[in-house]
C-alpha cells in the first residue's frame, strides 16, 4: 500500500482517503488489489454512510492485535 507499506492499523484514517472520504488511489495503478476488488456488502457497509462507519468501526475494534 502506497504510502502506508505495513498496512492500515485498526482505528486509523487511511492515508489515501481524501476530505470527502473518497479513495485517492482511485483509477491508479498503485491501488491496491483488495481496494478495487472489494464489493460493498450490506453486511459490511449497511445502508447508508453512517452504518457503514459503525459497523467498519465495530470490525476493526474485534480484529485489532
């Protein structure tokens, strides 16, 4: 991950999102395969934006070392 070469740690902004929130790497090469592969999920990302900020919150709390 550009910018980031150890990942993103739980509980951290990533580097390359921008002030609306949007992905920065966008359409680059250096995006990472994970980001362009991943599909939103209703599971993961709810309904809306702020769900999807809780429930994203929640997975990173129980998956962090």
């Amino acid at each position: 991950m550009p910018r980031m070469p150890n990942g993103k740690p739980a509980g951290e902004r990533c580097l390359h999102l921008t002030v609306d929130n949007l992905c920065d790497l966008f359409g680059k090469p250096e995006r990472p395969a994970v980001c362009g592969g991943f599909k939103a999920d209703i599971e993961v990302c709810g309904s809306d934006r702020d769900e999807a900020i809780r429930i994203l919150g929640w997975w990173e709390q129980v998956t962090a070392a």
